[in-house]
C-alpha cells in the first residue's frame, strides 16, 4: 500500500538566510544520483513520491523537516540529516528545473 502523505502545510519555519541560498544546479545535478537510486528523474510516480519541478522552497522546507525528523521517513531523515544548507539548495535548483 501506498505510504500515508507526510508533508503538512508549514510543518517547518526556517531563517530567511536559509531560503535565501541560490542552489547550484550543477551541483545538484552531481548530488542527485542518490536521490534519484528511489525518486525517478522523470517524474513518475512509481511509490515513491515524484521530487521533479517542485518549487525550490518547497523543496528546501521538506529536506529540512527530514533533518529536523518533523517528517517521520527514516531514509530520508538520515539523508537529509547529513547534507548541508549549501546542498539541500542545489538539490533544490536541480529538481526545480527538471
């Protein structure tokens, strides 16, 4: 079965320099393989949510509530837990633009 949605609306508040950093795309790109060993880079939803095109503040808010453990996935939580402000904005930029 499908697993229970885990995003709720502003689950997280984060400091205005946080969503003020400008991903590197690139790097993004060089982060993702990991990411993309679950979520497809084309979009599809195959059980595992699609993460392609998602606004970049949306993006950065879920990556910091799983590093906060606010959102209750284990693989992401230790995922996220052990990337940077700078890398969780590349992502960001990346997965925004695809």
């Amino acid at each position: 079965p499908e697993a229970q949605p885990t995003a709720l609306p502003h689950e997280i508040t984060l400091p205005p320099e946080i969503l003020a950093i400008v991903g590197d795309p690139e790097y993004g790109e060089y982060l993702a393989s990991e990411c993309q060993t679950c979520h497809r880079s084309d979009g599809s939803d195959q059980g595992i949510p699609s993460i392609t095109g998602w606004p970049t503040e949306d993006f950065v808010l879920a990556m910091h509530a799983y590093k906060q453990k606010l959102r209750t996935n284990p693989v992401m939580q230790n995922y996220a837990g052990r990337l940077t402000d700078e890398e969780i904005a590349a992502l960001a930029a990346y997965f925004a633009g695809l």
